[in-house]
C-alpha cells in the first residue's frame, strides 16, 4: 500500500478575490493552490491574471453545458497540469 501526504502547506478552504472580466467586477472562490497555479499560468503568458481568467471565461461560456467560472478554472488549471 502507497502513503499519500497532505498538500505542501496543508489543507486550506477557498479564498474569495475579486476580478474584473470585461469591464465587470466578479467574486470567485478558489482554494490557495488553485490561484497558485493561476498565478504561475498567467506569469508564464506574461498577462495579466485578470486577463488570463478573461480568456477561461471565454472558452467556458462556449462550451456546450457551461460549468460556473470557479469549476471551469479548476478544471482548466487541471488540464494545464496534465499537458506538461
């Protein structure tokens, strides 16, 4: 049988942050590692993390059942992992 460990820096809930998509102010709800992740995929792209989020949103509203914007960008960082 394999150990699993914790997350570097523990367990952590969401943390809400505000960002403006398209001239609007939005909430979302991420837990630490996710904006994390976020962060470092926006850095990398050398944008903005407002803009990055902007460009998820875009993809997200033209799916065909679109998830809420805090699923769509777990999901999106999921997969960013995933293609490394």
């Amino acid at each position: 049988m394999t150990n699993i460990n914790a997350p570097a820096g523990g367990f952590a809930g969401p943390v809400k942050r505000s960002i403006t998509i398209a001239g609007h102010a939005t909430s979302i709800s991420l837990e630490p590692m996710f904006w994390q992740a976020l962060e470092r995929a926006a850095v990398r792209r050398a944008l903005p993390l407002s803009a990055l989020v902007a460009q998820i949103d875009a993809l997200r509203i033209a799916a065909d059942d679109p998830p809420n914007l805090a699923s769509a960008l777990r999901s999106w960082i999921l997969s960013e992992a995933d293609n490394k």
